[in-house]
C-alpha cells in the first residue's frame, strides 16, 4: 500500500517535470522572439528617423544648391555686363588715344601757326611793326582800313592762342577720365569674377555634401530593407509560436472604428498612392477624422505599441489561435504591450503616421502570421 503511495507520488512529479519542461522552453522561445522582434522594430524606428533626418537634410541643402545656381546665374550675367562695359570703355579709351593723336596733331598745327604769327610779327617789328602799318597810312579812309586789318590780325592770333591752350585742356580731361573708367571697369570685373569663384567653391562643397547624404540614404535603405526581412521573420516564428499555445475563440471581430464604416481601400492588390506602384494591400483603410477612437475587435493581448516603419503608430492585439489583428497609422496609443484588452476597448486615436496621406485606420486580419481578407472576420 505504501509502496503504491509513493509510486502515485513520483509519477506526479515526473507528469509536472514533463509539464515544465515542455511549456517553459516555448515561453521563452516566444518571449525572446517577441524581444528580439521589438529591439529590431526600434532598430527601423531609429533607421527611419535618420532616413527622415536625412531627407530633411537634402531637402535644406537642394534649396541651397538652387538659390546658389540662381545666384551664380545673376553672377555670370554681372560679369558679361563688366566685360561688356570693359570693352566698352576700352573703346573709348582707343578713340579717345585718336582724337588725342589728332589733337597733337592739330595742336602742333596751330602751334606752327602761331609760331609763323609770332616770327611774322618779329620781322615786322612786333606792335611797332603794326604802328607802322597804321602811320603809313595815305589818308583817313587808308587809316581806318589798316586799323580793321591790324584788329583782324590781333585778334587772328588772340583765338589762336585760346583755341590751342582749350584743345590741349580738353584732351587732357578726356583721357583722364577714360582712364579712369577703364580702371573702374577692370576693378568691377575682377570684383564680379572673384565673387563668382567663392559662388563655386560653394556649390561644389553642397553638391559634394548632397552626394554623402545621397550615399548614406542608400546605406540606410539597406539597412532598413535588411530589418524588415528580420522583422517578417520574426514575425512568423512568433506565429508560429503562438498558433499552437491557445485557440481562438473569439468568434467574428468587431469592428474597429465606430464612428465610421467608410472603406477607402480594401484588402488586395492596389496602386499605392506614395510609393507610386502596384503592391499587395494586406489590410482594408477605414476612413476616420483625426483623433477617432480606435478599438480593439476581440479580446486579447496586446503584443505590440509603438512605430512600425511605414504603419506608424500601431497596435497589434494576439487574440489566440494565431489570429492577430493590426491597426496602423494612429495618432496616439492607449495600451502598451502586454496589456490585456477587451472587445471594444478604445486602444488607440486615430492619425496618419507612416506611410500614409491622411488620417484612417489601416486594419489587418492575420491567420498565422499571414494577411488575410479582414471582412471574412468582421461583422
């Protein structure tokens, strides 16, 4: 009898070491998983805001590389204009060195003219040459005759005089002055050229600061791609995991967005209107005004809160079975992760973070991991 006591006993204790060793090593595997899943969902978050930050980035430094492109374009109009009026002074530089030349010319004309006058009048004795012309005079009509002449003569050589000394002034003023000009002309040129070469040097340096924000988006599309490969892997061993841990009981969803039953984009393949191409479209969008209460279509257990690249702001709810159900793109979450919900519980608000390009409900329906059509679950 005793020794069927102790049998009982030990056959009990092997059933619950057998227990143990069977349920324990999948919770963990499932809690590891789940971990693993979260640090690799934070790891896209962070690679998402830096992909943000980034774009910013090229967005500031595109603007800057077109307000240096018009500037340089208003530069190198600012320089032919100073090349122009270079050339153009440079012209008139060079008329003004012929007209001097013929200035010389005439000046050294007029100066043998006078010279002639002056040797003239030296000859004839200067004034008392001309007091000789006067008193040789035969009569009073001879006289007034000779004064007119010697008058004429004086004044001949007064004119001379002025119009060589105003000659030689006026060609002297006009060459400094074009000199001048071409100086002008040269220092603004040099001016406009040297602000173009700084204009440059400043575009090369954006443009080469663009081509490294350039190369670091693609690192960081790499890398996100590489994560949400990770993700969907771990996505489906928790699937997996959890398929066989409980059933689902839950009967048809509720529907997860009360104050709207607008379907504005249904599950299957659609053109997405962001990324510009045909994809798989694995939930339906319900439309919601900005703030709508979110909530959860079947008791569960909240698996996951928080950004989920281009879901946003979701929640994913485990009801068991391996069914799980989604909601993207809210604007504020209500639950956190290991929270238990209810049907009907608001566990969110409604937004449009993510991928998205306005505020809805994006909701998914998974069956193991895989997305299935929400209204053959919804009521």
């Amino acid at each position: 009898m005793r020794e069927g006591k102790w049998r009982k006993i030990i056959f009990t204790l092997l059933i619950s070491v057998m227990l143990l060793t069977t349920s324990f090593p999948r919770a963990d595997q499932l809690q590891d998983a789940k971990n693993k899943l979260n640090n690799v969902q934070s790891a896209i978050s962070q690679n998402k805001a830096k992909q943000n930050q980034i774009a910013s980035q090229k967005q500031d430094i595109q603007k800057e590389i077109q307000d240096l492109d018009m500037k340089l374009n208003d530069t190198t109009k600012q320089l032919n204009d100073a090349e122009a009026k270079l050339n153009d002074a440079i012209a008139k530089l060079n008329k003004a060195q012929q007209e001097l030349d013929t200035a010389k010319k005439t000046e050294e004309s007029q100066r043998d003219v006078l010279k002639e006058r002056v040797r003239a009048m030296y000859i004839s004795g200067g004034e008392t040459g001309y007091l000789d012309v006067l008193l040789s005079a035969k009569s009073f009509a001879d006289f007034v005759t000779r004064l007119d002449l010697v008058e004429r003569l004086v004044g001949f050589d007064v004119n001379l005089l002025n119009s060589y000394q105003q000659q030689r002034k006026t060609v002297e003023e006009k060459t400094k002055q074009l000199a001048i000009a071409k100086q002008d002309a040269e220092n603004y040129k040099n001016q406009v050229e040297a602000r173009k070469r700084d204009i440059q040097v400043a575009l090369s340096s954006r443009e080469g600061f663009m081509r490294d924000l350039e190369r670091q988006q693609e690192l960081y599309e790499e890398q996100e791609k590489a994560l949400l490969e990770q993700s969907k892997q771990l996505e489906s061993t928790i699937a997996k995991l959890q398929s066989s841990n409980t059933v689902y009981t839950g009967g048809k969803l509720g529907w997860p967005v009360p104050s709207s039953s607008t379907i504005t984009s249904p599950f299957g393949t659609r053109y997405h209107p962001i990324l510009h191409e045909y994809i798989m479209h694995t939930g339906i969008d319900i439309a919601a005004l900005y703030g709508a209460a979110i909530v959860a279509a079947a008791d569960g257990k909240v698996i996951y809160a928080g950004y989920y690249g281009g879901y946003g702001n979701a929640v994913i709810i485990d009801h068991g079975g391996g069914i799980t159900t989604l909601y993207g793109h809210n604007s504020e979450l209500l639950v956190t992760v290991g929270e238990t919900v209810k049907r009907g519980q608001q566990i969110a608000k409604a937004g449009s973070t993510g991928l998205s390009t306005g505020p809805h409900c994006h909701f998914e329906v998974r069956k193991n991991g895989v997305p299935v059509n929400p209204l053959d679950w919804l009521k």
